[in-house]
C-alpha cells in the first residue's frame, strides 16, 4: 500500500517541477503559520503563571526568551501584555494561513489551466480518424483527468504542510520539555 502513495508521489513531482519556487513559498507560509500558532500555544505557560505570580524555569530557551519579553512590563500589566502577544500571534497565523491557502488555490487552478490546455492541444493534433473510432466519453474524460491531477497535486501540497506544522510543533515541545 505504501509503495502505491510513493509511485504517486514520484509522478506528482514532475508536474510540480516547473512550480517548484511557488509551491516552496506556499509551504514556507505553511510553516511561518504553524510557527505563530506554536508560539501563541507557547504564550499560556507565562499567561497561567503570571496570573499565579511565578515565575517561568530559566533552564529552558523558549522560557527564557518569554521571560525576557514579559519581565519588561510591571506586574499589573503582565498578562494584558501576554493577552496581546497571544493575539497579535493568532492573527499573524492567520495571515500566514490566507496567504499559503489564496497561493495554493491560485497555483492549482494555474496547473489545471496549464494541462487542460496541453490536453486539449492533443487531442487537436490527432487525426481525424481517431474520432470516428473513439467514444466521445473517452475523449471528454481526457479533459477531467486535469482535474483528478490538480487535486492529487493540491493534495500533496496540503501534506508537505501538514508535514512540516508536525515537525514544528514537534520541535517546540521538545524545547519545552525534551524529557
């Protein structure tokens, strides 16, 4: 079964060669918005503690950087601070998640245009004996095979997303707590 999604993927990468930057930028955004959700998580540690007036471990990195960030306001004002952060950080993912969502739509909808048209330069080209012999449901189905492949190709995209939000979850809780 796994070999079947690889050969899949190996035929979708050469549609996505000549895409490649484009699909990159897409699923940097991916990441940048993943990054901003993971730091907006980040942020309920100092809220919750600061609301308690403790103080978060220094032996942690992340920590250490959120300390440096809210030991700057009084405590008064510490968790309107954090409140603001956690904010400012869910709509910069959200901006993040229209950009990579509006490109990857946009980068589709490209492809499918691209392909319809090189089918149907094909089908043009035949010669005219081959129609008479063909179903005509044969030779429009040609031209919904494009869409069958923009959404494996969208599909791939969405993975390589999902992929790299695990990777950035992953790596920052492990540098909250790697034990």
């Amino acid at each position: 079964m796994i070999r079947h999604e690889l050969n899949a993927f190996k035929l979708i990468f050469p549609l996505l060669y000549p895409y490649r930057w484009p699909v990159v930028g897409i699923v940097i955004a991916g990441v940048c918005a993943s990054l901003a959700e993971g730091l907006g998580i980040g942020l309920l540690a100092p809220l919750l503690q600061s609301a308690q007036a403790v103080e978060l471990p220094n032996n942690n990195p992340i920590f250490s950087l959120l300390n440096k960030l809210v030991s700057r306001y009084g405590d008064e004002r510490k968790v309107f601070a954090i409140t603001v952060m956690m904010l400012g950080l869910i709509v910069l993912k959200m901006g993040f998640s229209y950009l990579y969502s509006s490109f990857c739509v946009l980068l589709t909808h490209h492809i499918e245009h691209h392909y319809r048209c090189r089918v149907f330069a094909q089908i043009l080209a035949l010669p005219p004996g081959y129609f008479d012999k063909s179903s005509s449901g044969k030779l429009l189905s040609m031209g919904q095979e494009t869409s069958h492949m923009v959404a494996a190709v969208a599909s791939f995209i969405w993975i390589c997303i999902n992929f790299c939000t695990l990777l950035v979850f992953s790596g920052i809780l492990l540098m909250v707590a790697w034990h």
